[in-house]
C-alpha cells in the first residue's frame, strides 16, 4: 500500500517560488483553475489553439519557459500546468495513480474552455500525456512525448532490460518509505540539483535553473507528492489496479504523434523509448537529438523548439 500522504494545505506557496517570470519580453499570466476535485496553477502566455505543456520528475512548469515563448510567437495558447503535488498546485493526500492524473490534464482543458489541445509531456509528464490520450482522446488533438517511452513500453523494459532497470533504479529507490522524501530536501535540496546535472548531456544546466528546481521542491510536502507516481507506478504491477491500467494502455493513441528523445540519456533508455510507435494507429514521428540528455528542450531549447513548433503547425504530419 502507498503511504498516506503528510497531511498539508492546500494553499498555495509563496508566490516568489512558484509564480516567477520567463526569460524575454514575454509576459506569463499565473492563475489558479479547477479540475477534477482539485485546484491547479497555470502558467499562460498567446493566444491561439492551445497547447498544454506538462513537466517531469524534479521538475515544475517553469521547465517549459522557453517553450512557452517560442509557442506564444507562433501563434499559439501556450500553457504550461503544475502537476497534482507539484509546485502551486494542491498538494491532496490521494490521487497519484496515472489514470487520476491524466484526468487532471484532460479536466484543465475542459477548464480552460477548449475543446481540445495539443499535450506535450517530458518524463512522468509524458507517461500522463500518452495515459491522457488514450483515455480521452476527444480532447488531445496531437501528442508530443520527450524523454518517456508508452508505458506499456516503459513497464516492460523495467521488467525485462536488465540495463534499463539499472538506468532507472531511482524508481526503486522511491519504494522506500519516508527516507526519498527527506533526500530529496536535504541541504536545500541540494540532490534536485546533482539529478538534474546527472541526468543531462554535456550541455550542464544553469545554476540559476537548478536553484530555481531546488527552491521548489523544498515547498512543504512537494517532495512527498512528486514520488507518488513513481510508487503507484512500481507497487501496482501486480495489483488488480495496475494489471486493469495495464491492459487499458493497449487501446492504440489514434491522434498524430511526435516522439523526442535524447541520445544520451542516461535514465530512459533509446532502446526503451523507441519501440512506443507500435501503439500509435496515426501519423507517428521519431526525433533523436544527438548529444542530448534527459532534458533536450533545456538542454537545447532552440533545436527543440523548433522541432516541436514546426510539427505542431505541419498540416500533414505523417509526412
């Protein structure tokens, strides 16, 4: 069983940790929307067909500022959510299996009075993002996965790829009650930071970005709600929970898909990723960017930028 989350308000942080600008002469528009039973912080720049960006592990919207910008010039709504847990979102004691999380997604777009979007999700936000168009794919217009495999792909290679279960033997390390919580806020949350440069290529982060990732992770029970998932994701295999999930992530992603990945990242294996097309029933594209890691739209937010912006407005995607 999942430990029951430390009980914490729902209030919102200080708004200097979460509520911060983007780089450029972009204005970003913070607000708070209402989904699915809980209450979640929105970063929003553009106007235009919208485009929901969805973070990863250690991440918070603020990961996207560059994508933000450069989908806002292109003629887009660009808005970036904090996940349940995560940065100024509510942090709720329950809640943090896929299935709940990617009606969180799906019930913003609703929120935001749009009759669909185009996801894009990195790490756990692009596990959410492939969950969230197979269970609504009314809503999702396109798809745009970086850094994660489908996750019937992600569970078998775990299972099976004696490498990739080594790549990501943080998530066991999650499984362990209480003792990731208290690691991850440690020294200001000085792990964040030796994550997020170990996970990425030779394009090192800036300091000033780590600093910004650690702040909010230090965020009271933020720390607790970002490993959730991760559980859920390991304790559920062979529960009737997981095994139902599971079998629910074989109805194919009928949208057109655009897959990103890095070739040098060290925790989701190449390998591991690139076999998630055969559950994609429409256009499906494969973008490996060399001398990238973990967090290619960081790492090289122009090349990634551009990739995804040039997909996103190709009428004819499949090409």
């Amino acid at each position: 069983m999942t430990e029951p989350a430390t009980p914490a308000p729902s209030s919102a942080p200080p708004p200097s940790v979460v509520r911060i600008d983007i780089p450029g002469d972009r204005k970003v528009t913070h607000r708070d929307v209402a989904a699915n039973g809980a209450r979640f912080h929105i970063a929003e720049v553009g106007d235009g067909p919208l485009v929901l960006l969805l973070h990863g592990f250690p991440q918070f919207w603020w990961t996207w500022r560059h994508q933000l910008t450069a989908l806002a010039d292109a003629g887009f709504r660009a808005v970036a959510m904090d996940l349940r847990g995560v940065g100024g979102s509510d942090r709720t004691p329950r809640g943090y299996d896929p299935a709940n999380l990617a009606l969180d997604i799906t019930g913003v777009v609703r929120s935001l009075g749009e009759p669909d979007a185009a996801l894009v999700g990195h790490d756990l936000g692009g596990y959410l993002a492939w969950t969230a168009a197979v269970m609504r794919p009314k809503l999702v217009r396109r798809l745009v996965v970086s850094s994660m495999p489908h996750p019937r792909r992600w569970r078998s290679a775990m299972l099976s790829d004696i490498k990739q279960t080594t790549a990501g033997s943080y998530v066991w390390g999650f499984q362990r009650p209480w003792l990731p919580e208290r690691q991850l806020v440690a020294d200001d949350g000085a792990l964040v930071g030796e994550l997020i440069r170990d996970w990425s290529g030779p394009q090192l982060p800036e300091d000033e970005a780590v600093e910004t990732y650690r702040r909010a992770m230090c965020i009271p029970s933020t720390a607790h709600c970002s490993i959730e998932p991760y559980r859920w994701m390991v304790r559920s295999l062979a529960r009737p929970d997981g095994i139902q999930f599971n079998r629910r992530m074989k109805r194919p992603v009928r949208v057109p898909t655009l897959h990103l990945h890095g070739s040098l990242d060290p925790v989701m294996r190449t390998r591991s990723a690139a076999g998630s097309g055969e559950y994609v029933e429409a256009p499906y594209r494969w973008r490996l960017f060399d001398g990238l890691g973990h967090f290619p739209h960081e790492e090289d937010p122009v090349a990634f930028s551009t990739e995804l912006v040039n997909w996103l407005k190709d009428p004819e995607p499949d090409r």
